[in-house]
C-alpha cells in the first residue's frame, strides 16, 4: 500500500518524516467559567505565541468557559505531557499576571489533569491491515 505524500500532511526533520497530531483538553480549576472575554481573547494570543515559539502548528483551538481543546501538529520529539506543560504552564502565568481577578476566584488556573489522544490521517484498522499484508508481499 503506497500513500501520496503531500507536502500538507507530511513534515519532514533531519532523519525523519512525519504526520504527529494531538487532541489535547484540559479544563479550568473547579470548571470555572473563567475563560470568557477578553481572557478568552488574551488565551489565543498566547497560545498562538507559545506554538510559534515552540515551533508546532495549531491545526485548531477552540475555547470554551471552563476548558480547551487544541489539535496540534508536532514533531516526534515533542512528548504530550510536554506540550500540555508549555501550553498550561505559560499561559496560566500570563492569564493570571494580566487579569488578577482569576488569582481570587480559583487557586490554579488549571486542573493538573488534562486529556491526550493521538489522531493521524490513517486509521488504526488500516495501519494494522498494512503491517499483517507486509508478510504477503
């Protein structure tokens, strides 16, 4: 099985070439509806700073009151838990800097748990086909 390698769907490293993609979700402490406004506005910001500096794409981002969801494209490098760090990390400093009102309603901005799944062009069922047909060839 042969696939087209687009150069929108594929990056390419030094030794390596690769399609890495996470739904990422954390939520606000408590599930506060504290991300609404201009701290909504603000959270953009920095998260879209954040990936240009740490070099990954954010493919989307959706912000919701009391949680996030961010899809973003990475190379093999970048463990999960790490860019949930970078990401949480910086803007909870940031958010809670700027607006002083967040240090008064919660204790943490965010939760310490957040949600982690792989997600990828080709699917699980296809990938596995592929391995067990490479004994046939």
């Amino acid at each position: 099985m042969m696939y087209n390698m687009s150069m929108e769907r594929w990056k390419s490293g030094t030794n390596c070439i690769f399609n890495i993609g996470y739904h990422l979700i954390w939520c606000s402490k408590y599930r506060r509806p504290v991300l609404v406004g201009v701290v909504e506005k603000r959270l953009r910001k920095i998260m879209s700073e954040k990936a240009e500096f740490l070099g990954v794409n954010i493919a989307s981002l959706e912000i919701l009151p009391d949680h996030v969801h961010l899809f973003v494209k990475c190379k093999p490098t970048f463990a999960p838990h790490q860019l949930v760090k970078q990401f949480k990390g910086n803007s909870s400093r940031l958010l809670r800097t700027e607006f002083p009102h967040l240090k008064s309603r919660i204790p943490t901005l965010w939760t310490n748990s957040y949600y982690c799944e792989s997600v990828g062009h080709i699917s699980e069922v296809v990938i596995k086909k592929y391995i067990e047909d490479q004994k046939n060839k």
